[in-house]
C-alpha cells in the first residue's frame, strides 16, 4: 500500500473501528478480492476484529485501499466522506498526541 494511503487508513481508524463490524463488510470484502472467507473467520476470532481488519488492509496490495472503501460504500454509505483527501480526523485522544 502506498504510503499516504497508510497514512489515510490509519488517519481514519477510530471512526471506522466505531461504525463497522467485520460481519457486515464480509460479503463485500471477499467480493472486492481483499479476503478469502477463512482470513476473515480468524479475524472475527480474534479480540479486536476490526482493527485487525484495518492492519491487515495495509498489506494487502496497492490498490487495497481504493477496494475497502468500495466495500464501505456498499455497507455504510455515510463514511465515505471520511477517505476524502482533504478530510482531517482528529478526536480528543488525538489531539492528545498532536500538543
């Protein structure tokens, strides 16, 4: 992954791991290529499976993050306007590092 898509994802990441589950991006994840049904029964296994999610996506390839966002729009529309390029996430936890 390119890494100002990194830098994106990771930008993004507390919304996203607030308003998604690795259940209802199952079905367009594997559609989009990103995961085969086993990769996402271990993560579902495990104790944060959505972040896991988001840290696999990293390696996933070059064009990763374009396909992830596909599957978002399928399940959850609404955060879409989270990848856009002049978007800028910051939250009290954030800001905490950022002083």
């Amino acid at each position: 992954m390119d890494p100002k898509h990194k830098k994106k994802l990771r930008g993004i990441r507390i919304p996203l791991s607030n308003d998604l589950t690795v259940c209802e991006l199952w079905d367009p994840l594997v559609q989009a290529l990103l995961f085969t049904p086993k990769e996402l029964e271990e993560l579902e296994r495990s104790k944060s499976p959505i972040s896991r999610l988001l840290d696999a996506i990293e390696t996933k390839g070059p064009d990763a993050l374009q396909r992830f966002k596909k599957a978002v729009e399928h399940v959850k529309p609404h955060l879409l306007d989270l990848f856009n390029e002049n978007t800028e996430v910051k939250g009290k936890f954030l800001e905490c590092f950022n002083n």
